[in-house]
C-alpha cells in the first residue's frame, strides 16, 4: 500500500517548526509536529519509527490526520486605507482658550463609533496555532468521570447535617456512600475538607443561674487578683471513687504492643476524696472519707484552719452542694471570721480549678490501677498527693469575665436557649 502524501505549505511548516522550538509545548504534540513535518519531506513510516522510537502505527496514524486535514493558511491581512484627514480650521488666537474648554457632545461621540464600526474585527489565528489543529487528540478524556462534582458535594454536606439515616441517629461513611451511590474515600475526603465529624459527640449545660454573672465575676476576680493577706483553697469533693479489682492479672506492655487487662473486676467497695487545691503554689490538701455530709465537709475545714498560717484569711472556692450551706456550716463560718466562701454559679464545675485537678487524678492514678481493698485504694491516693506537693505546679486562670460571657451568650443564641442574664448583640459579636 502507498503512503500518503503530506503537502504542506511554508507557513504552516513555520508553525510546526515553532511549536518544536517552544518550550511550553507539550512533548506529544512536538512528536506528532517532527511527524508531520518528516512525512512532509516523503520519508516512510518505517523510517520515522526507527528515528523518532515510536511505534510504525502511530507514525501512520497522524501521517494520515496530517493529509486528511490539510489545515489552511493563515489570511493575510490586508492593509487598511488611509482615510484623508480634514483640515482643521483656522482658530482666532482670542477664541482658543474657549473651544478648548467646550466638551465634545455626546451625540458626536456617538456618530464617530458608528462610523468605526459597531463590532471589532477578529484577530488573524497565528501559523503555529493552525498548524496545531490537526495535532490534537479527537477521542474523549479517558479515565473515570468526576464524581464530586460541586453538586454532589453540596449534597453530600446537606445530607449530612440535615437528614438522618433510617432507624440511625447518624451517617457513616459507607452508609452515606451507598445512599449517595459513590465509594466511602469520596465522602471522607469531603468530612475531612470540610471538617465534618459526626461521629464524634460532646456533652455541654448552659448555667441557669440567676446569679450567674455575679458569681463568675466574683471567682474570676478571686483567681487573678487574690485579695491581700489571704490564702485561697478551690474544694471540692470527688465521691464513689471504686475500688477495682480485676478478675485475673493482666499482661504487662512491653515494645510494639500495649498493656492488657480484663472486661471483668471485682468491686470492694467505694470512698469520697476531700481536696483543697491552693491556687497560689498548686499544692493539694486532701484526705479520704467513707461518707460526704456536712460532718465530713467539717472535719476537713478544721484541717484547712490548722494548716494555714494564723492572721490570714482563707477564701474558699466551692459548688453549690447542699452540705456547704448547711446550719452547722454556717454556725461554724459564723465562729471563725477568717473563712469566706466564694461560690460558683450552679452547673459550672469547669470554674473550679480543683476540678482539673481532679482530672490527672483520675488518669494517672485511679482508672488504670488495680485495688483489691478500699483501704488499698485510700493510701494509693495519699500517695499520688504527696507525689504531687514534692513538685506542684499551679494552674494559671487567663480567662476574663467578658471572653466567658461573650462565649456562652453566642452558643445559648446558637441553641436556641434563654438564659436568665443576657448581653446586647454588639458585646456578644
């Protein structure tokens, strides 16, 4: 079978010679150019192959688009005309100043572009723009089509905040891809873009507090400007604590694996902590009771009078539990004047600082510990205290009063909650 023949004309051999010498070209297109351009010169199929290091096939390939398009040249532009200029008339030196001044009217305007033309004229396609024409690929994009399209992603989000799986009370990533029809990696790539959990779930309680401000600004002001001659405890108690003991002894951690321990456990029994946290130096007063009355609440705030220096106030931060405004309590405050009691607003535990203290009690002494008598559990405590006071370290309040209010009045209109006390908008913004 004869080969094509590829007739090209000089201006359109320019452009493929361009688009060899470009640097922005892309390789294939600059191959299939050498292509045209060797087969334009009557070499065989054969010969450009072994040239080029491409396959027989694809040199007759785009020989033939090569013929077969025969892309045209290039319109030359035609020199326009020049239009002769009017003379312009003679203008009286007294005058000058006024008809520079005078604005050309609009309608003027209006005749000129006319006159130009209403539409401008197409730019002439350049030789190597041409030539490039037949060198492009015909077939489709291949691959698979785009599935998260900025449809699908909204609907994908609109799903997922607004509609609930049936008989589920939230979305997975596979059940909301068979729902949607597409895989699970495109529904995770767009929670992770768009920072969507929901399996994650966070508890919260607004404080309905009528005093609720008052209370606040008065601990605030306790914890970052303690008053004079004084020494200030944040007390609380942390009761059922449980002594667990586990049905059969668990595997130690070691290298690449970590430690074990059964579903199962004995319970011996449970006791209540009383702890006094001073703000000032971080260190821990606490002791361990069977029972959490206001006989015990009592017994430890005579503890807090012996250990704390004599000619010093001692302000006490604590909730609202029933035993701390009990008759024997306030017979007892009204006995010792130093004492002052500073309570937070109801259902906000977070205000206390001894609260988070708490906390490092619970995760590096008593959830992963093994007890096998209350007393046990009592002593292991003690000596997470003393542990603790060889090298405090004190919580620092940074908080103010208006970035808590702001904070919470913005989630209660989030949730649609009143709250007892409110801010104007303007604040709370």
């Amino acid at each position: 079978m004869a080969r094509l023949a590829v007739v090209i004309s000089d201006a359109i051999r320019g452009g493929l010679e361009g688009l060899i010498r470009a640097g922005n070209t892309a390789q294939k297109v600059a191959r299939r150019a050498r292509i045209g351009l060797m087969a334009s010169e009557g070499r065989s199929d054969s010969a450009i192959s072994r040239e080029l290091g491409i396959n027989r096939k694809t040199v007759a390939l785009w020989r033939q688009r090569m013929a077969e398009s025969r892309p045209a040249e290039p319109a030359p532009t035609e020199p326009v005309p020049a239009q002769p200029v009017p003379a312009e008339p003679a203008i009286e030196p007294g005058i000058q100043e006024f008809v520079v001044a005078v604005e050309t009217p609009p309608r003027a305007i209006a005749d000129a572009v006319a006159e130009l033309g209403s539409a401008p004229q197409p730019r002439p396609q350049s030789a190597a723009r041409t030539a490039a024409q037949p060198l492009l690929d015909r077939r489709p994009k291949s691959g698979p089509k785009r599935v998260l399209t900025p449809e699908m992603v909204e609907r994908l989000v609109h799903t997922t905040l607004q509609e609930k799986p049936p008989g589920r009370t939230h979305w997975t990533t596979r059940s909301l891809a068979k729902h949607l029809g597409i895989s699970k990696m495109a529904v995770q790539r767009v929670w992770k873009k768009q920072n969507l959990q929901p399996h994650r779930m966070e508890t919260f309680k607004f404080s309905k507090d009528k005093l609720f401000v008052e209370k606040l600004t008065d601990v605030v002001g306790t914890y970052m400007h303690p008053p004079a001659n004084s020494v200030v405890y944040c007390v609380d108690e942390k009761s059922q604590i449980q002594a667990l003991d586990r049905t059969q002894p668990g595997l130690p951690w070691k290298k690449g694996k970590c430690g074990t321990r059964t579903h199962d456990y004995k319970r011996h029994g449970t006791t209540t902590l009383f702890a006094a946290y001073q703000i000032a130096t971080g260190e821990v007063i606490g002791e361990c009771r069977n029972r959490h009355s206001n006989q015990e609440f009592l017994c430890f705030l005579r503890r807090l009078d012996r250990v704390t220096a004599a000619g010093l106030d001692v302000h006490v931060i604590l909730d609202n539990a029933g035993y701390h405004s009990h008759p024997n309590v306030k017979r007892w405050l009204q006995r010792h004047p130093r004492f002052h009691f500073h309570f937070v607003p109801t259902s906000s535990s977070w205000s206390n600082l001894v609260e988070r203290w708490f906390g490092l009690l619970t995760i590096q002494c008593v959830r992963r510990g093994v007890f096998h008598s209350v007393k046990e559990l009592q002593v292991s405590i003690q000596q997470y205290i003393e542990a603790h006071n060889t090298a405090p370290q004190p919580f620092h309040w940074s908080a103010t009063v208006d970035g808590i209010l702001r904070k919470i009045q913005r989630a209660a209109w989030k949730a649609g909650i009143t709250l007892p006390w409110s801010l104007p908008l303007a604040l709370a913004s």
